[in-house]
C-alpha cells in the first residue's frame, strides 16, 4: 500500500526547510509503514510569544504496531497525537496514514452521560453512517469484546472507571479503526485494574491487528505494552531516544527485563528533565 | 487465574450494591418522609392565618381560613371558576408555546452566530430581568385590549429565560465531549442533534422551568390589567371580587393561583430531576 499525504504544509518562518530530520525513526524490520510523520513542527501562536510544541519530529509506526510515546509535560506528546488523528493541523512537516481509518481515546473516557453503554457505542457507528440493523450485533460483538455485554444497559455513572474506559475503547473500536490513538488512557486508574486492562488491551490489539501510537506517563507502562519506547524531550518536543522491547520478554509489568528496560528509560527521562533544571 | 474472571469480579466489586426493592410498606415511609414537612408547613400557615384573623385585624377585608375555604369550595361547584380557570390556562398554554418556539429560536441562533451573539446576548439577560408586565401599557396600544396583547406580555415574560437556558447549555458542553464527537466525525446538524442539544438539555429544563414561573407571573399581572369585554379571566376574577368588596372571593382567587403555580414547577422539577438523575448528577433518593 503506498502511503498518501493527507496533508502537505510548508515550513514556516525559522524553519529550515531542505533540511534532513535527523531523528528519521523506523519500525521493526519488514512492517508495512502505517503512520509516518516527516519533519512535523507543531508551533502555537505566533510572533515572539510563539510556542513550538514539536521540533522536527519524524517517526514511522509500522502496520500493526505498537509504540509508546513517552516524554516530562510540555513535550508535546498529546499535540502529536492531535495531529495524527487530524484533528490539528502541523506548522511544518507532514503526517500521512495512508487513508486509515484513526480512532482516538483519552484520558478521561468522555462518554454521553445521557446514552447507556449501547448507546454511546452505537452513537459512533451512526457517525460513520452504519445502518441500523447492524448496529445492534455490531454493539453487541464490541461490548464483548471489552467484557461489558452484562452491562448494555446501563449509564455511564453507574460504572467503574475501569468499566467506562472500556466503553470509550468499544466506542474506538466502533470506528473500524486501523490506527488508535491513545492519550494516557489508563492514567487515571488504579494500578489494579490499569494491569488488567494491559493484558485484554493486548489481547484486541493482537485480535483486531491494530496499529496504536500510546502516550504514557508510566515508563513500565510503555514497556509492558509496546513493542517500541519512544522518548520525546520537552519544549521543545524532539525524538531523543528509542528502545526496542524484545519480542520474545514476558508480557508482565513487573518482570525483571521489563524493570532492567524501564531503569533505563526512567534514566534517560531524568536526564532530560534535569537540563531543565538549574 | 483467568484475566476475564478477575476483570469480572473487580467490575463486581468496583460497582455499588443494587439498592433492595422498594416493599410496600417502606414505599409508604417514603411518601410519607417526603409529606410532613409540607404537611406542617401548611398546617403552620394556617394556624398564623386563623390567629390573626382571631386577634381582629382588619377583620372586614381578612377572612378565616373557615370562610375562605368555604367560599373556594362553592366556587369550585359552579362552572364559571371552571371556565375561568379554563381562559387564564388556555392563554397561559399558548403564550408559553409561542415562548417557547421564539426562545428556543433566538437562543439557538444566539448561540450559533458569535456577532448575533455579541448584538443581542446582552439584551436578552436585561429583558430577562425586567418585569414584562412593564410593557403591557404598551401591548394595549398595540393590540388593544384583548388576548393578543395579554400573549405579548406573557411571551417577553418567559422567552429570555427559555433562550438564556439553552445558550448557557450550549456554552457549557464540556470541550472533552466536542472533542470525541469531532474524533467520531460528527459534524454540522448531526453534530447538534446527537451532542451539542442533549448535553444542553439541563440547562434548558432549567430556563424553561425558570420560563414558566415568568410566564405566570407575567400573565396574572396582565390579567389585571387588560380586561377584555365577555371573558372572564383569574386576574379578571380578582379585579370583579375586589369591586363586590368579597374579600373572601379575592383570598379564594389567591389560593387557585398559587395551587396552578406550584402544580405546574413541580411538573418541572420532576422533568428536571429524572434528566439529572439519568446522568449521574443527583443522587439517588435526593430532592422531593
């Protein structure tokens, strides 16, 4: 499948333009490029009050994979993913998905309080024009597949925030969605059940072949989930690093490779953070 | 263990117990928690009022509980307070209706349109705060003493409230759900029917609650006001038993218009609380 741009933009003022993004980061071997982004900046505002979220980043997710973007605040981790799901458009750069359909969940699950569970899933299937008669099995298969078809019924304040962050995702999934975006959506949980999600998040990635682009705060996180850890440094937002998780480690937040990785990472992180200190 | 069943029994465990169905006999607890303190507010009205009637206080124009009750209760034998309540319910249900169609309108536009916005907002919350009986000299040179003039009073009462209501509903969609609608793809007129309009029906039931006690505020004031030769209207009645010099008449008349008055905001609030209530944002058993 060749890659189409969905939006081209020049380079602004004080941009370089022609210059090569020297942080061109690819997947693991031989995958089908699902998103890539091409020397993006993202700037806010303009004149000498200007902000640049995101410096010339350039980043390639594979077909099918799985790659956790993490980075302090301000380093422009939610702005990406605005600009992936085509909700913002970039100053500079470019950010093709090849025609893919893009999901997107946040951190809060964000769910219509006056729809039951059913109906805020099949609120995303009216969106994208399916019929009514399918709408019905097409809830039904997605709420079990997040575990909730005992709860079809119910509303959104009569859940846990475990239970509603699996409606929003059964609501992302609705999309038919190849690529799903992320945006700490497991932040706000407690640890509990947060390992829980992990493992059935895995077990639909996996089932469904989706591409995810997840943005963390949780180091351990980012390695029990991804197959790829990507760290972003702050104001502005830049790829500083990336880690490989290996495919063959055990899936387990508390592992020992996965503690010996996210050491790692976590050291690095700090690094960063203290050149903002003084 | 499986992941399926400890995301079953954490689900379980994270969910608040089924409330026990309500038996019979709690069920008339209930009913009965929620009247007595009405019960011993009206009560305690009325033992102030016979007091007073009993100390001799302009006894001519302040008659007893006794006599007033008795009054109401052959009014409400004959036909004509029936007919009169039928002429002040009938105005009251279409000037609302108009109101309701002109603010929901106004409001909508309003909210849409940014400069509409910035030309008229403000003269919405000063019309809202005026009291509409202030144009029923006005509405008489305008439409003459008759039903049209007292539906101008009535309808300026209640729209800015209603238009208010659903601008403040529009204004407080939280940003989070514009921003999952827009991830959905939702956009132009499926955009206000399936997120912008429910997540403002709230604040809409708010204004229109707020709507209705204007409008019949408004319309009692204009009743007084605007006589209009063969129909007898609740202001009217007041005004006639004013005249006859039946003070009983008059303090009758004040309790029918009170009843309406309470009888419809408590069909409001009831609107009101099971939106709430289907949200999450009133706690099961809370209000009356």
């Amino acid at each position: 499948m060749s890659l189409t741009n969905h939006r081209a933009i020049t380079p602004g003022p004080g941009d370089n333009p022609g210059t090569v993004p020297r942080d061109a980061v690819r997947p693991a071997g031989g995958r089908q490029p699902a998103v890539r982004l091409t020397g993006v900046s993202k700037r806010y505002g303009s004149g000498p009050s200007a902000v640049l979220a995101l410096d010339r980043v350039s980043l390639t997710v594979g077909q099918g994979e799985f790659v956790c973007l993490i980075g302090a605040s301000g380093c422009g981790k939610s702005t990406l993913l605005s600009l992936v799901a085509g909700l913002d458009a970039p100053s500079a750069g470019e950010v093709a998905v090849g025609g893919r359909r893009v999901a997107m969940m946040f951190q809060e699950p964000g769910l219509m309080p006056w729809l039951t569970v059913t109906g805020n899933v099949e609120l995303a299937l009216r969106a994208r024009g399916v019929p009514r008669a399918q709408r019905r099995q097409r809830t039904e298969d997605l709420l079990r597949m997040v575990r909730l078809a005992g709860f079809a019924q119910r509303r959104p304040h009569e859940l846990s925030g475990g239970m509603r962050q699996r409606v929003a995702l059964a609501r992302a999934l609705a999309h038919d969605a190849d690529v799903l975006l992320m945006d700490e959506p497991f932040g706000a949980l407690d640890a509990m059940t947060r390992d829980l999600l992990h493992d059935e998040l895995d077990r639909i990635c996996e089932e469904q072949a989706l591409t995810v682009l997840f943005v963390t705060h949780n180091v351990r996180e980012a390695v029990r989930l991804g197959d790829r850890v990507i760290v972003l440094s702050s104001r502005p937002g830049r790829v500083i690093e990336q880690y490989r998780v290996p495919a063959d480690g055990p899936r387990e937040i508390n592992s020992p490779q996965n503690a010996r990785l996210a050491g790692a990472i976590t050291e690095r992180l700090r690094e960063e953070m203290g050149r903002h200190g003084h | 263990m499986a992941i399926d069943q400890a995301l079953d029994g954490l689900d379980r465990l994270e969910l608040e117990p089924e409330p026990p169905r309500a038996e019979r006999g709690r069920l008339a607890r209930r009913a009965w928690a929620a009247a007595w303190p009405k019960l011993l507010a009206v009560a305690l009205v009325l033992a102030i009022w016979e007091l007073v009637t009993l100390s001799g206080w302009k006894h001519y124009v302040l008659k007893g509980p006794g006599p007033v009750f008795s009054d109401l209760w052959g009014q409400m034998q004959h036909a004509q307070l029936w007919s009169t309540i039928g002429v002040t319910l009938r105005t009251a249900a279409v000037g609302y209706a108009a109101a309701l169609v002109i603010g929901s309108v106004v409001g909508m536009l309003v909210a849409r349109i940014p400069p509409l916005r910035a030309a008229v907002g403000s003269i919405i919350t000063g019309l809202q705060s005026m009291p509409s009986v202030a144009w029923a000299p006005f509405a008489i040179v305008l439409f003459g003493e008759n039903t049209a003039a007292i539906m101008f009073v009535v309808i300026l009462g209640a729209a800015p409230s209603i238009a208010n209501g659903l601008i403040t509903g529009v204004d407080y969609t939280p940003p989070l759900l514009l921003r999952v609608g827009q991830t959905m793809g939702l956009r132009g007129v499926a955009r206000y029917r399936f997120l912008i309009l429910p997540a403002s029906l709230p604040a809409y039931v708010a204004g229109l609650k707020q709507g209705w006690a204007f409008a019949w505020r408004s319309l009692m004031a204009a009743e007084l006001f605007v006589s209009i030769i063969g129909q007898v209207s609740i202001g009217q009645l007041l005004n006639v038993d004013q005249q006859n010099l039946d003070f009983a008449g008059v303090s009758s008349t004040i309790i029918v218009i009170l009843v309406i008055g309470i009888v419809v905001d408590t069909l409001f609030t009831k609107a009101d609380q099971s939106i709430r209530r289907r949200r999450g944002l009133l706690q099961a058993g809370a209000g009356g």
